[in-house]
C-alpha cells in the first residue's frame, strides 16, 4: 500500500519545486549576441565617425550575432524541448459536448462552454455503472468540487489538455515537464526507472524512446485530481501510458488510461500539442492560490451584520 502526502508535505513539496522550476524554465528563442557584440557595434560607429572626419570611406559595421540554429537531434534522439500548448475545447470535457450555459450567468456568452467533438477513442469513456454516479456528482457540484477551481496540481493527462501553455526541458538524460498551471512540474526518469514512494498528484512517470516517440508510464497518483471540468475521474489504481510524437513542430500526444477500479477496459485519448514559435517565448506565472481562497474558505468568514 502506497502512503499519501498529507497536506502539508504536498504544500511544502510544490514549494520546494516551483523554487527550483524556476531556475531551469528559459526563453527558447535564438541565444543572446555574442559576448563583445556591443562593444564592437559602439566602435564599428565611432571608427566610421573617424574615417569620415578624414575624408575615407566608412567600414561597414558590424552585425549582431545571428541566433543559433536549433539542432534536429539531441544524444541521437529528437529535440522536442520547447513550450507547448493543446488547442481544443476537450478541457471542458473529453467526450462530445454541446454549447451550453454555465451557471455564471453574469458573464453571458463569456461565461458560456463551447462545442467540442470527444477526443476519446470511440468517442465514450467506458466507466463501470456504479461509477457514473460520482461523475454525476462532480458534475452537479462544479466548479467547487473541481480541483481545477481549487488550484490543485491537475495531473496527467489533463495538464496537457488545460489552456494554459507547458515546456518540455530535454537534455541526454531525464527530461523535465514545467506546467504554467500552478507552477506544477514533474520529471520523467529516463535513466533509472523506479516505483512511487507515495501517492501524488501528477504521479511517478518513467520514459523511453521507441523510435523516434517518448513513450512515459506514469503510475503512483493519489485519486483526487479529474481528466476535465465534467467530472470525469479516476481512482488511485490510475495508469497512464503517454506517447509523445513529433510531427514537425509539433506533437502528437496520446494517453492510454488503464483504472480497473472505475473502467472495464482501458481507453485512449489523442490530441495535438502545438509548440509556440513567438519570439522569446516562455511561461509565465499563474499562481492561482490566492484566486481559490475565496470559493474554498469564503463560507467560514465571520459574518457581519
């Protein structure tokens, strides 16, 4: 039987983390001018100034340095270190799902969740009958029973199916996944594969290469994050078996989910994750605790009359 982590060991392990996500999460557009390229362009300017005082013709000057080219392959396999981001609507749900109205009326057709077409193989997530009705509870109790609305790490796959951007840190040995979504991370052991100590929110995630696809086992999660917004869950017996593909810039990505305590068989689900080319692009901040306190403590307020 694997332990948990209680409240505070995972604050203090989240903590512990983002403090040192944030030294390894880089710009990833082309390397700065080399060092001496100012200096030369400042005397580039002031030697034409001179040449032109004595009547000669002014030397070009010169260039900034020109970014360098990112490489096609890393240890001989491919380079997929950049940051990524899904482009679907399956964050509200992984199945078919209508246009519908939320319960935030204020915000009109803002507030509104868009159509989408089910990114599951077969297009239905195959749960045991018992367990659909706790989907239906989380569903009629969103968005308090949404870890999600509770700034919870979100876990895997739904970290990569959410709307906020991820980036991929390759080097020739693990690689590690940094999420802007509440500074979550997770690193994919590629050297030295052994089992989780504990239960967690985003898992113990094991890879391999097979060709040219990252192929990451995860195991080990505690039972309490959602694949979505529409309640659709899992218990802690979760597996799930990644496949990362790349396909020019970008990735194919699919998860294989295996839970035999809430499905009678696994399933699949496939997305593109498309690598942003914005110059100097990288992740921000989204620290979401403090938005969450509200929905989650507001009702123990003291009230005044």
């Amino acid at each position: 039987m694997r332990k948990r982590f209680t409240g505070a060991m995972v604050a203090a392990t989240v903590a512990a983390a983002a403090a040192v996500m944030s030294l390894n999460v880089m710009p990833l557009s082309g390397q700065a001018p080399a060092a001496g390229a100012g200096r030369a362009q400042g005397a580039g300017a002031a030697g034409a100034g001179a040449a032109q005082g004595r009547g000669q013709a002014a030397p070009a000057q010169a260039r900034p340095a020109a970014a360098t080219p990112r490489p096609a392959r890393i240890a001989g396999k491919p380079n997929i270190n950049g940051i990524y981001q899904s482009i679907t609507t399956a964050f509200w749900n992984v199945e078919d799902h209508p246009a519908q109205a939320t319960k935030f009326w204020e915000l009109g057709a803002i507030g509104a969740i868009p159509a989408g077409m089910s990114i599951v193989d077969g297009g239905t997530i195959p749960y045991k009958a018992d367990k659909l009705k706790q989907r239906e509870a989380n569903r009629a109790g969103w968005p308090k029973t949404d870890p999600e609305a509770k700034c919870y790490m979100p876990g895997i796959p739904r970290a990569h199916i959410m709307p906020y951007p991820f980036q991929i840190v390759q080097g020739q040995g693990d690689i590690l996944f940094v999420y802007e979504f509440a500074s979550s991370n997770r690193l994919v052991h590629m050297q030295k594969h052994t089992e989780a100590a504990v239960d967690s929110w985003m898992g113990w995630a094991n890879g391999k290469w097979e060709g040219d696809t990252l192929v990451v086992e995860n195991t080990g999660f505690n039972d309490m994050s959602w694949f979505d917004r529409a309640g659709n869950f899992h218990s802690d017996m979760l597996k799930v078996t990644e496949r990362f593909a790349p396909q020019g810039d970008n990735l194919m990505y699919e998860a294989t989910i295996e839970d035999p305590d809430t499905f009678t068989r696994p399933w699949k689900i496939s997305l593109p994750l498309y690598r942003k080319l914005e110059r100097n692009a990288q992740l921000l901040e989204f620290k979401c605790v403090e938005f969450s306190e509200e929905l989650l403590y507001g009702d123990l307020k003291k009230k005044t009359e």
